[in-house]
C-alpha cells in the first residue's frame, strides 16, 4: 500500500498550494483529484474562464459600439467559437501548469475520487481502479458546488448554473440570471455585452449583499447604464425548462421566458462521498466542516481548508489556508490574516474591498472617520476615458488605522493590493496618503481618498 506523509484530498486553489508547500518543506505528499485537469473549480470552470471572458467580451463590445478612442471601427463581428477556444487555452495554460509544478516539486498526484476511510487512510476510485493510501495527515480541500434553490429545476442545458454559463454555444437573446451576487453579475455582463439582454432577479432590496452599501448602490446605477436588467426584492418561487425555453417563475409577476437561465444564489460545501462519517466527523448548518484555528478538525490528523470550511468562498483565500495549515503540520506555527483579504467582483468598472464596510463599523459601535475620491478627477482615469467611480477609506476615528477600503473603478482589483498589504501593515490613513505614488496613475486615487481621511485632498 503506498504510504505518504500527507495526503490532499482536492486539487483547488487550497489543495494544490498545500501540496506545493508541504513538498517544499520536505514532506512526502500526495494530492488525490477526481477531475483529470488540476486546478479546481478556480482554473477550470471559476476564476479563470470567468476572466478570460470578460477580458475580451470587454474588447468586444467596445469595438462593436466605437468605443476605441480615435478609430473609426467599422462592422465588427463577434466570432464566438473563436472566443470560447481562448478561454479553453487559458484554462489550459493554467491547470497544465499546475501539473508541471506537481512534477517539478514531486508531489504524488492521484486521479480519482477519495474517501476518508480511516483518520490514516484514504480509498482513491479512479479510471485505473481502487487503491488505498497510507498516511500520516489527510488535508481535505475538496471545495465547493452550486447551491440548489427551492422550485428550481436544472437541466444543465437551458436552466443550468456557472458551469454551463462559461460555455453557451450561442449567444442567448434573452438570459435570466437568478441572483445578484459576484457570480450572476460578472457572467450576466459577459453576455449583455454580446448582446444578450439580461435580466438579474436578486431577492434582497439591493445586489451585492454584504458589499459596502455606497459602493453596491454606485454599482447598481451604472450596471443598469450599462443595459442590464436589474430587479430586487424579487423572490423566485420556480425555474425549469419548458419547450426549449426556460421559464421562470416569481412572486406578485408574470413568470419570465428567456432562452436560458443562471442560477447564481451561491455556492455549497462539497463533502459528497468524502466519508466523513467513517472518521466521526460532521458538518455545521451550512454543511461546513468546523476546524480550530491551525485548520485541524477534531480528528488531529485531518485538516480542512478553502471553500469546504467556513469564511469567504475565494480562491485566494484557500491558498492562504492552503499554505499555512501545512506550516502549521511542519512547524508548528502558521497564520491567516482574514482581516485583509480582498473581494473583487471583476465587471466593468470593477469592485473591489478590503476591511470593513460602513455597515459593519455602523453596527460594532467602531468611531470612524471616512474619505473618497472620485476617478473622474483622476489624470490617467481621464487619459484612458474610464472615469466611473471613486475610492472610499475608512480609518478609525481617534487612531486614524485603516479599517476599511472600497473602491468602484477601472482596475479596481489591481488597486485593492496595496489597500491590503497597507491593512496587514496596521497603516494608518496618513501612512498611505503620504507614501509617494508614481504619476499619472490610477493608484493617485488611493492617496487621494487617503489625504481625504486624514487631512484633505488635494486635487479636488
Ligand atoms: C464562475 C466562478 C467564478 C469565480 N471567480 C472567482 C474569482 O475571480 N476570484 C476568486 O477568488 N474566487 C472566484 N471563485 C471562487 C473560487 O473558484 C473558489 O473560492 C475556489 O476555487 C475554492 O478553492 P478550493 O481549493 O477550496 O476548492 P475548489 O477549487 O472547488 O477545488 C476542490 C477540488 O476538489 C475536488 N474534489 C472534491 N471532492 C473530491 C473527492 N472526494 N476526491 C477527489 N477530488 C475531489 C474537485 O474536483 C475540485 O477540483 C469563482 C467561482 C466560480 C464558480
């Protein structure tokens, strides 16, 4: 039976790191992965498609409406094979490099389904059979899946979920996407600009629940500009296909046909099959399995991370819990700075925070100060023609650290890095407004906002 110092289970984000991390500190590893290409739901049906979509459907459209400042663009059509066999490269490109670094830094890799059938001991059931492997830790990273929602029939074809919706074979003249969230708007705006109209049903009052309020308010105006649909307080009681529409059914409306439908209300914890109960483990309300603070469960030689444990469902997260639960196993420290992770929705202009929002400080009682910039008033946001939006910091009102960062605008995912590395730094908003920032940047933004919160700007 083959026998390893560690064995993930899962090769996202969060498997794949870990397996990576704890080769380079010297552990024998091996990582099990019942999907041929590495990468997890992240490269091969996540993040990356998603990004390779919205970069070039962004070039699309603004060829196709003479957006190309000084050139006369005639006629341009989309070629959308042409554009899905890039996307298909660029996932390549990215789970084929997760193998190369498989190789190079000799972790073991497994392609199959695992079961825990032992707190030492996984079961793979692959394309080459059944094999059992010994170990001494089981790192679980089997991320996450589409949440189902009530009355909500999927036939992965026309009602289907950001599966099928990275790989439409036509463009759909109508598409309904249930659900406001980061999923439903960066996939519906793919497709409203290849000329789908898009119709969003979000049962909250407004989209982005749990984004800063200004900035999810300042979102929803421009999105609407843009030519998307947007409905709130909308609450679906039904979808299914029907004569090769999809229907979809509400509360207090007439029910909606449209040529496809997304279902974007979330994502899940996948534990299917995992064999969870051969070990005594269980899994919270949400289907989370609960881990302490070094990410070991209450079976000490098994761990979890990533989207199957609680916390926000991002990629980069995972890694960050990928690599330190493994420094934790080997040298017994390892850590997670939660409070500076960044979120980005990757639409146009982006959406980016870090910290705490308004609501939050609002609600813990926290005395905050705040400052804002727009990018209209920024040199190089005028220089593109890409002056949407503004940078929003939030400092402590007495100590005047930055608790919070929020920013709608061009690049805004880009941006948000050094907000971050500032809020790992314990920066105060001064700190930021009087680090020197290269000119004309969009970045000038961020100081701006930051002059705004500790003194006053200086460039409105
Ligand atoms: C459309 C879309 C866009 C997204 N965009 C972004 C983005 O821009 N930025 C961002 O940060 N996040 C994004 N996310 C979220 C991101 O993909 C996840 O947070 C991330 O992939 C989680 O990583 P993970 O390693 O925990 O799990 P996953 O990436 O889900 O990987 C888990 C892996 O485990 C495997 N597995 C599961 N069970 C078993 C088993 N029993 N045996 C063997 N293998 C198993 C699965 O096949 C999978 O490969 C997006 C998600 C979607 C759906």
């Amino acid at each position: 039976m083959p026998r390893h110092q560690l064995v993930v289970i899962g090769a996202g984000p969060g498997g794949y790191v870990a397996a990576i991390k704890a080769a380079q500190l010297g552990l024998d590893v091996a990582c099990v992965e019942k999907e041929q290409a590495l990468g997890g739901t992240c490269l091969r049906v996540g993040c990356i498609p998603s990004k390779a979509l919205l970069e070039a459907s962004e070039k699309i459209h603004a060829a196709q409406h003479n957006q190309i400042i000084g050139a006369k663009i005639g006629q341009v059509e989309l070629d959308l094979a042409a554009l899905m066999a890039h996307k298909d490269k660029v996932v390549k490109a990215n789970t084929g490099g997760v193998e190369y670094l498989f190789k190079k830094n000799k972790v073991t890799r497994y392609l199959g389904h695992g079961t825990i059938l032992t707190p030492n001991k996984v079961r793979v059931e692959g394309p080459e059979g059944v094999q059992e492997l010994e170990t001494e830790r089981i790192l679980i990273a089997t991320g996450s899946k589409p949440a189902p929602l009530k009355g909500v029939e999927l036939d992965y074809e026309i009602v289907g979920t950001s599966d099928q919706a990275i790989a439409y074979p036509h463009v759909p003249e109508h598409l309904v996407v249930i659900g406001g969230g980061v999923i439903g708007l960066e996939l519906g705006s793919v497709w409203n600009r290849l000329g789908a109209k898009v119709t969003v049903l979000e049962y909250l009052p407004h989209i982005l629940g749990g984004m800063d309020g200004e900035v999810a308010r300042a979102a929803e105006k421009i999105f609407r500009k843009q030519g998307l649909e947007i409905r709130t307080g909308v609450r679906v009681t039904a979808a299914y296909a029907k004569d090769g529409k999809g229907v979809v059914e509400y509360e207090g409306g007439e029910p909606l046909v449209a040529d496809r439908v997304l279902l974007a209300t979330g994502r899940i914890p996948n534990t299917d099959g995992l064999g969870l109960e051969n070990v005594g483990l269980s899994t919270d309300e949400r289907g989370r399995i609960p881990v302490n603070a070094h990410y070991q469960t209450a079976v000490p030689s098994i761990f979890a991370i990533g989207d199957v444990i609680a916390g926000p469902m991002l990629a980069h997260k995972a890694e960050e819990e990928g690599y330190a639960a493994v420094e934790y196993m080997v040298t017994g420290y390892g850590h997670v700075d939660y409070n500076s992770i960044p979120n980005v929705v990757y639409t146009h202009p982006e959406i980016a925070s870090v910290g705490k929002s308004e609501e939050e400080l609002k609600a813990a009682g926290v005395p905050y100060k705040k400052g804002s910039f727009p990018f209209s008033a920024n040199g190089r946001a005028r220089a593109m023609n890409d002056t949407d939006g503004f940078a929003k910091i939030l400092a402590h009102a007495e100590t005047d650290r930055i608790l919070g960062v929020h920013i709608i605008g061009p690049r805004a995912g880009d941006l948000i890095a050094e907000a971050a590395v500032a809020m790992a730094f314990h920066a105060s908003a001064e700190d930021l407004a009087r680090a020197s920032h290269a000119h004309p940047t969009l970045a000038e933004v961020l100081k701006e906002a930051a002059l705004a919160t500790w003194d006053k700007p200086l460039h409105i």
